[in-house]
C-alpha cells in the first residue's frame, strides 16, 4: 500500500470521526453517521479490496467506539463492513456514471440507506431492541441518508479538487 494513500483514507476517516463527534443525537441517540460519508470519498478514491477492508474496519470500529446507540459497538462493525463492499462493488459497476457528482451523491444516500439497514437489523438481532424496524429507519435512517447526501455533495467536490492539485494517485487523478 502507498504510504500516501494511507495518510488520506486515515485523514478521512479521522474527519469523519471529529463530525461524528460533535453532531448532537436524536430519536433516541441515534445520530447521521458522516463517517459514511468520508468512507464513501475514500472508496471512490482507492477503489481497491484492500482499501475498503481497511476503511470499512477502522469506520466499523471507530464509530462502534463513539456510537450514542445503546450496545452500537458490533452492529457499527457489521453495518460499515457491508456497506463498505456494497458500495465498492456498486462503484465497479456504476464507474463510468460516478464521475458525475449527482450519481455519486445519489450513491452516497443509498449507501447510507443500507448502512442503516444493516446496523439496525444488527442491532435488533444481536442486542434485541425493542423498537420495530419501520419507524427507526423512517425517522433516524432517511433523514440521516438526506443529511449525508448534502454532506457528500459539499465534501466531495472540495476533496477531489485538492487531490487533483496534490500528488496523490487515486481513481480520480487516474481518470482526469
């Protein structure tokens, strides 16, 4: 692995976790997972199976670690792992359309609305949680896919504008 690389999916992934951080929780400490979001960047960028292995465990766990959601830690772990690979089979796929930032804004809510998915069916599974499916994945999961969508649409233009001026070797400065 390219050192450099390393160092932007580890910057990601630590910008994710410091907005993770601070956006307050609602509907029961459920919170938008912006972590998603800088997973997302990162797999655009290095769409490769390694890195996606190592930024679907270190958004698994990190966001495990500060998850507000009662027992969150394993459903975080097994929702960012399979979202992690949906999404970068779906970016193999869908690579000729990402290069338009609405189909990858579009990409990015989906990918939440599973990430979401995934953690809450972990959760009512391993922990049990009381509350149904339907209800949590309308008023926590849709609108943290709108919130992370708006996000993506923001953040992703800014990041791929820089690493076209740096020196990094990405999927974007490949195409470009």
């Amino acid at each position: 692995m390219n050192t450099k690389n390393l160092v932007l999916m580890a910057l990601l992934v630590s910008v994710g976790a410091a907005l993770y951080v601070m956006i307050p929780g609602f509907n029961g400490g459920m919170k938008p997972d912006f972590m998603l979001t800088m997973m997302f960047i990162g797999i655009l960028l290095f769409p490769q199976s390694k890195n996606v292995f190592l930024l679907a465990v270190t958004t698994g766990v990190i966001s495990g670690l500060f998850s507000t959601f009662p027992g969150g830690f394993f459903p975080n772990i097994i929702d960012k792992f399979v979202t992690a690979f949906v999404f970068f089979a779906a970016v193999l796929v869908l690579k000729k359309f990402l290069v338009k930032l609405p189909a990858a804004v579009a990409l990015s809510a989906m990918g939440t609305m599973l990430s979401g998915a995934v953690f809450l069916s972990a959760a009512i599974f391993i922990i049990g949680v009381e509350i149904p499916f339907g209800p949590l994945f309308m008023t926590v999961v849709l609108p943290a896919a709108l919130m992370n969508a708006i996000a993506f649409a923001f953040i992703y233009p800014i990041i791929i504008t820089l690493v076209k001026r740096s020196k990094f070797e990405t999927a974007v400065t490949q195409s470009a």
